[in-house]
C-alpha cells in the first residue's frame, strides 16, 4: 500500500511540473505596444454636458497656434 501511494504522489509531481512546462510558453496576456509618434485626431463634435463634471484637459498646438 505504501509503495502505490510513493507511486501516485511521484507521478502526480511529475504531471504537473509538465503542465508548467507546457504553459510557462503561452503568452496569456499580450504585450502592450505603444504608438511610435503623435496621433492626429479631428474633434467632430462635443456634447454640451461632456464638460460638467470633466477635470481639465491639457491641449498643445503644435503647429500656427498662438
């Protein structure tokens, strides 16, 4: 009885260290990728009420902009 037992756990340990082998390589998260440069965005239209309860909202010109 003893021997199955040594037997079971010995090859319940080497299951699992397989599976971490295994599953160490799957990427299950994807790497987030940032833009290389600026991104140019054209402002359609803003509702009245997107304002209301907005904190400030940094704005830079870059090019003819006083």
């Amino acid at each position: 009885m003893n021997i199955d037992r040594y037997t079971k756990v010995i090859l319940t340990v080497i299951a699992f260290c397989q599976c971490i082998l295994v599953i160490r390589d799957v990427p299950i998260i994807k790497d987030a990728l940032a833009q290389s440069g600026p991104v140019h965005v054209i402002v359609d239209q803003v509702q009245s009420y997107a304002f209301q309860y907005a904190g400030p909202i940094e704005v830079r010109c870059q090019s003819g902009c006083k």
